[in-house]
C-alpha cells in the first residue's frame, strides 16, 4: 500500500483473489485516468489456472492468440460506456477461455458470488 494501491477486497470468483487498484494518472498518454489492478490469488485456484494457461496457450497457439484477442477488442466495447461486468460476460465468447473455464471449473459468464 505504500506504493499508492488500494486494497479494494475478494474478487467476485473467488474469497482467496485479493484485488487492489491504483489510479494513475499521466497527461496526454493512454495512461491517463486509468486502472492499474493486481490478483494476489493463490496459484492452485481455478482462476489462477486460467490465467497462467491463457498465457501459455496464447504465446504457444497463434489461433488461440487470435481468438482470445478477437473476442477481448469486442468485449472492450463494453469499457466505453464503463460496464466492466459485461466486457467480462462479452470476452467469455472466446472458445480458448470458454475451454478453460470448464477444464477448471469455472462457470463462462459474468463473475458471479463469491464461492
């Protein structure tokens, strides 16, 4: 917290996915009045396991790439108007994440209640 973060709560999926924010703030860069946000989670949670094999399916798979980027740049419409829940139900389109969310059990969808 020293360093400007914001200890913001559990993320919606799980108790154990610590979130924390930070506004920065740098005129005239695409940095401007944005959102810094970190997962602290641990490795073994069903979240953190998609994240860790999104990262690598996408540097080892261009389809995968291209799929999990296709359906990010749509769902990222949803930011314009700051509905932060709908561009993540919106990027659940793509089938790489649509995969991992049952391989790990996760519903696809829009963050629910925390378990």
């Amino acid at each position: 917290m020293d360093h400007g973060f914001t200890f913001i709560g559990a993320g919606p999926i799980h108790p154990s996915d610590l979130w924390f924010l930070k506004k920065i703030s740098r005129e005239g860069s695409r940095l401007h009045d944005a959102i810094f946000k970190i997962h602290l989670t641990p490795a073994d949670l069903g979240p953190s396991k998609i994240l860790i094999e999104t990262r690598d399916r996408c540097n080892a798979n261009p389809a995968d790439f291209e799929d999990y980027k296709n359906a990010k740049v749509e769902a990222a419409k949803h930011l314009e108007s700051g509905n932060v829940m709908k561009y993540k139900g919106a990027k659940m389109s793509s089938k790489l994440l649509q995969e991992l969310a049952k391989k790990h059990g996760i519903a696809p969808g829009p963050p629910g209640p925390p378990k």
